[in-house]
C-alpha cells in the first residue's frame, strides 16, 4: 500500500524546492540589478536558514551582504558558508573572501589572522 500521502508530501517538497530555486536564481538576481543589495540578501539569507547544509545560500547571502556594505552581516554568513563546506576545496574560496571584507572594513589585522 505505501506510505499514505507519500506522494502528496514529495511534490510539497519538490514545489518548495523548486520555489527557493526560483527565488535564488530570479529574484535575488533582479534586485541586485536594480541596486537592492539588501533586498537580494534578506532572500538570500532567509534560504541559508532554511537550507542550512547549503553552502550556495550562504555564500549568496555573504556577496549581496557585502555589496550592500553590511560587512558583519557579509561575515556572518560567509562563516556559515565556511561551516557548510568545510570539508571541500572551496573553503579557501571563501576565507579569501573574508579576507577581502576585513580589508573593505580596514581592519587588517583580522584579515590576516
């Protein structure tokens, strides 16, 4: 027989999926057109915490963050990229990144440390 409402609860899941795709690849995209930096990282953010294991959000978050000179929000949510891949070779990507926005906050020290 299966699982009741097995199929019902897939393609919620898959709607929802598909709906934070769209959101990531369309809409924060088009803010940051326009200028709206922070409007492109609340979206961002919003799906870093829903998909937490998710480097992509997280790293998305971090640039319009940083775009929109929301320095510690941009490392907050360069660290949770860090946390998500910490395992991978993109972690240098990133550190080099938080290594970037120290700078643009002029606080060298922690850039290099």
């Amino acid at each position: 027989q299966g699982i009741p409402n097995a199929d019902a609860k897939f393609n919620s899941y898959i709607k929802g999926k598909y709906s934070q795709i769209l959101l990531a690849e369309t809409a924060c995209p088009l803010l940051a057109e326009t200028g709206n930096y922070m409007g492109a990282a609340v979206i961002a953010a919003e799906l870093a915490k829903a998909e937490p294991q998710d480097e992509t959000y997280a790293s998305m978050a971090a640039e319009y963050y940083e775009k929109a000179r929301s320095y510690a929000d941009a490392l907050t949510y360069l660290d949770k990229a860090l946390d998500a891949f910490i395992r991978t070779e993109s972690d240098e990507e990133i550190l080099m990144r938080k290594m970037q926005v120290y700078l643009e906050m002029n606080n060298v020290d922690k850039a290099f440390s």
